[in-house]
C-alpha cells in the first residue's frame, strides 16, 4: 500500500470543517477507491479558538496559509478560504511551486488568475482541481475537462446562482416584486447582506468565464462576459413569459459565434419545456450542447457546506489516484486567447415590453421603428392592467399601457437602435424593457 | 512527446464508425486533451465489403475480434459488438490478458461479466471504460465512480430506455394506447422488430445492475433486479397520474434499505414537479441521492450513434490520459456480494386502479381488506367512463366502474395480500393495476 495522501486545509468554514469531517468519516471508501488513504496533517483558519464542532485532535495547526502551502508534510493543499487575491493566491501560487496539488472551491480566483495558476501546475507536476468552484456538487468541470473529451462543444449555458433562481422562483409563484423577495432571500440566508455580487450577476459571470475555458480551449476571460442582473424584472414580466410560453431565468451562456466566444449573463427567456426552465429554487443546472448530439443537462445542488465538500473530497480522491488533469483540459500553451464576441453583435429573438402613453398611435409607431431596423415581429399584444391580453388594436387607455413584443432572430445592435427611436418620439413612458430568448 | 495510444476497434456499425471519423477528425484536440496522439490502427467487423461512409485507408483488417484483441500493435481494445456472450467476451478477456485497456459499450456484458472483467483489469493493469453503457453520452460512469468519491450514495434511479420512455410520452401526450405508440416507435426505429427487451425493462434492469454497483460498492447483480415492464400500463393510469399530480415512468431505481439493496425495474408514478418527471422523448436520465446533499440529475441522449460514440472517446482519452479506474470504483475484492432485498419487503406509496363490479358494496370491501393488511388510504376516487371524478359515494352503474387508490408508505407485501383478497371476494373484474410510487 502507498503511504497516505497528507492534505492540509486552509479554512474552516462550513466547507472546511465538513471536508476535515467526511476524510474521517470516508476514510475507509475513501482508500477503497483511490488505491492509498487520504489523512488531513494540517490545518489553518483566522481563528484557532472558533468551535467548528469536528475533532482536530492530531492534526497540526499552521500558523498561516503560506506556512501550510510550504509545509513538506503536505502533499495536497486545499484552499477553501476564498477571495481572489492574498492570502489565497500567494498561498496556492506557493503550493504549486513546491510540486503539490492544490485543491480549491475558489470560483473568484480561478476566474481571475486560473491560466497563472495552471501553468505552475503544469510546470510543476501538481494537479490543481476546482470542482466545488462551479454548481458545487454538480460534476460540471469534471464533465467537460474529462467526460467530452472527444466532443465539439458548440454552447454551454446554465443556471449557476441559486440566490437568483430563488428570487424569480419565488417572484413567479407567488407574483412578488424583486424587492420583497430579495428580503425574503437575506432572511432565509439565501442572500447576502449586500447582494450584489449575485443579483447583478457578477457571481454567475465568474463561473461561466470558468465553464466557457473548459469548453472551448480558450483562456479565463471573465473581463470578456457581458452582464445584467434580475433587479430589473417585474412580475409582469413573468407573467408575460408565462402566457408565451416560457420562463425567466438568469442564464449564464457561453456560446461559438461566427465573431467569436460569445459570454453573457442576463436574464433570459427559456421555453416552459426545456430542461433548464424546470429548474426551481436554489437549484442550480448546467446544459452542454455538443457537435451532433442532443443537449446534456446537469442539475443539483449550488451550494451548501455537505455539496461544496464532496465536491472537494472528489478532487482529493483524484490527487489520491494520481490523476494529473490539466486545469482547463488542454496544456495552458494550447489555450488560445478568447476573441470576445461584441454584445452588439449578439443574434437572437428578444421580448420587449414598452409602456404605451396613447396606444391608437404607438403600435403603428413601434412597428415602423423595428421595420426600419429590419426587426420581424412575431408577436405583439398589448396587456390591460386587469391581466388580460388583447389585440394591438384594443381601445387606448389614458394611464399608459404595457405592449410586450417578441420578435424573431435579430441583432442587439438592431434592437437598441429601434428602442432608441421609439424612445426619442416619445411614444412611451420609462425605459423599455428587454429580455433576450435563448432557444434550446 | 510520447508515442501515440494504438487502438482497435472491433464492430464497425453506426457508433464504431462514427469512432473512427471523430478520432481522425478530434485528432489535434484529443492530443491536447490526453497529452498523447491517439491512432485507430487496426478494426474488424462481420463484413470487410460493407459501405460505411468512413475512410479505413491506412488501416489493418484483423481477421477475428480475438485476433485484433491479440494483436501486439494495440494498446487499446475497443469493443462495439455487443451482445452478453463470444466473440465479444473472450475477446475482451484476451485483451485485458495481455495488459491492454478496453473500452465498451457493451452494457449486457457489464452486467452479466463485469466482475469477472474488471478483476482482469486490476489484475493486469489495464483499464476498463465502458461509460457507454449506461446513458450514452450523459457522464453517469465517471460522476459515480469518480465524480462523488467521497459522498455515501442512498438510492440512484432513472430512465435509462429511450424506447419505454418515448412510448409513455406519446401514451401521455396523445391519450394513444401502449400498443399503437409501440407500432409507431418501431416504424420510427425507436424500438426494435422483438421489443421484449426494452419495453418489458431487461435493458433497463442491465444498465441499473451497473449503476447500482458503482453507487454501493456491490457486485453487479443482474439477477437480484426485480423487473416488471411498461406493456400493462393504460390510457387511464396516465390520466389518473395526471389529475393526482404524477407522471408515470419506467424507472431503474437502486436503493440502500434495512434489508439490503434492492434493485427494481418498474413502471412508477412519480411527482410531476420532480426533474426526473420532466424527461420527455427518448431522452434519459439519472438522479443520484448522496447522503446529506440534494439530489443530483444527469439528463440527456441514452442513445444514438453519435451520443455513444461520444462515451466512447472520452473513456479511450482517459486510457491515453494513463487514467486506470478500477472498473467499479473500488478494488475488486472490496466489492460487497450484494444482499438481495426481496421485492415482496418494498415499502413506498401505491398507485391501485381496480374495476368495480357494483360500486356501492365495492368500496367499502376494498375498504376493509386494506385496513387488514394496516393500509392506510391516502385517497380514493371513481373515475366515471367520461372521465370526470368523483367522490366514492357516487351512484353506481350497471358496467364495472374503475376505482382509483392511493396509499400511504406501506409494504409490497401487505398490497399483495389486501388485492388477493379483494380478488377472492369477486368484487372487482379483471387484474388489479398496481403502480408504485416513488418520492423525490
């Protein structure tokens, strides 16, 4: 038998803590399965004295991150403190160098300096596994480094943020604002105390420029994703999705365009009967659209302490095996520089909904706005305050009047333009609202 | 650089020869990918002369399965025969003799051989992929065997035939009986000429044999499934799953229980809102219960020559990558002989459709034989000719009137009993339909 795996763990959180507990609890699977045992030698965190309710009797506390990264007792670190910056990345970038694998659920960083950290694993022998970073759980990264190997990935998208998915699960339900179940969501622990990292959709952002790397050979680019967040969508909205057939969710998409990688994270219309829209909650689920072969679609759990660690226990088990994947599936040399696909350039069909300050003149005035940007219409209804869907050509009310379009496959760049005219005749009331549609 | 991974292909239908196109056509990637060039050097199938639309130049012809195994020249023996028994099993087993890696598809030979395989895997240090045995190209293999190392597995369930599944969604969508959509999923090539084997739950119960063994560390035991297949199910169970909040589907479900692990294959009523409830078509899908976490759910292609050749490839980049699994997660001599859990101490809901002779007497016999088995009735409703429901105490017609119960949790057994005895009192006509209820 070979001598034991030594991990040393930076941070004690929930994630920490449940890892330390499960090597224990798993130890015996765990060395059934990956051919030697797996023992945590080392552990750090801010506070020594904090209880964490898991036994670190026997196991050394290190003084720092850096001295558990430069600790030859360890052969495998594990970093699950977070952030994208020190003391993390000094103490991973001193973990490669030494030749030891590192084992990280820290999306921030691998999104900013994963092609830095890859090339020290590379040059260095260790392996540098980031399952947890993305849909926890989820064998995501694990799907699309090792299980399409052999497989053109045309697009992948997903739902990757449950704080957002709870928010419009709940807003659609039960015809709640996005305030109210923002509120809800900070109660529940759902959401932060400040939650703009997820809503704005900077979180889901971090985990696709991660997912769109893995897919298409290209090196992290979080800078290339184009962002929105959910804190514009109204009930009214989901109404409306719900009447033509789809479901609003705050999608994470990387696709190949003829200009390029193309990633965008914007709430999005999917069809009620794609996979991606049954899923509800803090759920999270990721859809893989392969060269020749129907959609792969994974769904699980986000987030959560018990997710997160076996995800984190997978990659140690891997380190155990002696598997040395390369970080993003290809040697970093070969990743090529993602050419970022212009927003503007962005193909697809849109929802846009106006408010109408006198309907008899703003349906002609809309449609001869889009025409002139070559917009075909496929549908336009317009929506009393009562619920109700008429005709465009209903009797005009005083107070103004939702009009909600869909148009077929047409260009960003079309669509701000026509919204732009229609806006300057002054035909509507507020901001025009526009959610695009992403066909499965 | 190292030396390319010489494989050999023996069968040459639609997924050895979509194999050979995309490792000729992923050639650069897949280099990248494993860090070794991978080469088809040599193949064999029935017939040398047939057209199968891709290029053999520069390829030998083995003149027999067992001779390409043989064949010194090959480091990775790839099997797309199929079938449980010769050429394809001793051709493996030579193969796996002589120290090389093999790659199958073959899920009638997992699950009757495997064992025996992966003992010769482990012995000779070979490895043994066969990712495309189970869900083509969803990654269910790998998510179970590396994926969650570390996370004890409670129950793994899902729809692992397209041809059952594509039948029930069309029974479902278009009210059509099993036997008019069985004709038309064979005029489509969605089921076979001799449809036994998909629609009576063999193909399912193999492949569930698999994953049960890498979900708990058992041996594959395709023996202990109890199997029931889709060809009683009625028009009026779908309905009745509809208007009781249900979707009926064959389900392969694997479960950690007291009295060990049972392996059954059944039609199953299922929650409308769960994922699995949602997987229309021929597509498949896989949910994985891990202790402590939210369930996990693969959905996607489980069949088709592309969706396969897919697995195929990936499993043959993790040969070249110098990937060795054991064959079933862990070392052969730690696989459990599996306890058989003896269907008849099933618990779980039931769905019970009877056909009431003379609805006024007939409740309440039905009624009291339940409550003598401790069955407790979770509701009970007639369902009239024309479709409408209504309450037990309806008025009874002169023609037999279908009576539809749900139970609560109680035992196969107790079912058994309560419906034999309900039989006995001729009170109903016909054969009870019995549909068991799975929770997510």
């Amino acid at each position: 038998m070979v001598a034991p795996l030594k991990v040393g763990i930076a941070g004690l959180g929930t994630v920490g803590a449940e890892v330390v507990r499960l090597i224990e609890e798993q130890s015996r699977v765990l060395s059934a399965r990956s051919g030697r045992g797996v023992k945590v030698v080392a552990v750090t965190a801010r506070s020594k004295a904090k209880k964490r309710g898991v036994n670190l009797r026997g196991i050394e506390w290190a003084k720092s991150p850096l001295a558990l990264a430069n600790d030859p007792n360890v052969h495998c670190f594990v970093e699950l403190m977070g952030g994208a910056g020190d003391p993390a990345l000094s103490a991973i970038e001193a973990a490669l160098k030494s030749g030891k694998s590192v084992v990280t659920a820290n999306k921030a960083l691998i999104a900013k300096h994963g092609s830095k950290l890859a090339a020290l694993a590379e040059k260095h022998g260790g392996a540098l596994n980031y399952e947890a970073a993305v849909g926890a759980a989820i064998p995501v990264v694990k799907t699309l480094r090792e299980g399409l190997a052999g497989t053109t990935i045309n697009r992948v998208y997903g739902i990757l943020n449950g704080t957002c998915n709870y928010i419009l699960t709940r807003m659609e339900e039960e015809g709640l604002s996005f305030a109210e179940c923002l509120k809800d969501a900070q109660r529940l622990g759902y959401a932060e105390a400040n939650p703009s990292f997820d809503v704005d959709g900077h979180d889901t952002a971090q985990k696709l420029a991660i997912l769109a790397s893995l897919a298409f050979g290209t090196k992290v680019a979080q800078s290339s994703v184009y962002v929105e967040g959910i804190s514009s969508i109204a009930p009214a909205d989901l109404r409306a999705a719900q009447d033509l057939g789809y479901r609003v969710k705050l999608l994470g998409v990387a696709v190949r365009t003829a200009s390029g990688i193309e990633q965008r994270v914007h709430p999005t219309m999917v069809p009620r009967s794609s996979s991606i829209a049954q899923v509800m909650g803090v759920t999270n689920a990721v859809t893989i659209d392969g060269e020749g072969i129907p959609p792969i679609t994974l769904v699980g759990p986000g987030a959560g302490g018990a997710a997160t660690a076996s995800a984190v226990i997978a990659d140690i088990a891997d380190v155990a095996r002696g598997i040395r994947a390369k970080p993003f599936g290809r040697p970093i040399e070969k990743l090529r520089t993602t050419k970022k696909a212009p927003m503007e350039r962005h193909e697809g069909g849109y929802y846009i909904r106006l408010m109408a300050r006198d309907l008899a003149g703003t349906a002609a005035t809309i449609a001869t706005r889009l025409a002139e940007q070559k917009i075909s219409i496929e549908s336009i209804v317009q929506r009393h305050p009562n619920g109700t869907i008429d005709g465009p050509d209903a009797k005009s009310k005083s107070s103004p009047v939702p009009v909600i379009l869909i148009t077929y496959a047409t260009s960003e760049d079309a669509v701000r333009r026509a919204l732009a005219a229609v806006q300057a005749d002054k035909v509507i009331t507020g901001r025009p609202q526009v959610i695009r549609i992403e066909k499965n």
